[in-house]
C-alpha cells in the first residue's frame, strides 16, 4: 500500500512538472514566433514614462 501512495505521488509531481514546463516553453515559442518586434513594447513603453520621476524610499 504505501509503495502504491509513492507512486501515486511521484506521478503525479511529474505530470505537474511536466505541465508547468510545457507551460513556460509554449509561452517562449509564442512570443518568439508570433510576437515578432513587440516582445518589450510593454516594458519600453513604460521605461519611457517614467523618465524622470524621483526616486522614492529606501536609500
């Protein structure tokens, strides 16, 4: 019996795992593939508007 709940635990972690995964890597394809040039636009577009603003907190 308790190799049976190892079992099931282990095969389980791997079918997570291994979704997890395939997750991520589809995501990667997806941006490479269909993203072309607009893989940053998000990030770009806001380094440009908050050029200039203070700093604020910590030292």
């Amino acid at each position: 019996m308790g190799n049976l709940v190892i079992d099931f635990i282990l095969l389980a972690l791997c079918i997570i795992g291994f979704t997890a995964l395939m997750g991520t890597v589809t995501n990667v394809f997806g941006m490479k593939v269909f993203g072309r040039g607009n893989v940053n636009k998000f990030k770009t577009k806001s380094t440009s508007i908050q050029t200039g603003w203070k700093k604020v907190g910590g030292k």
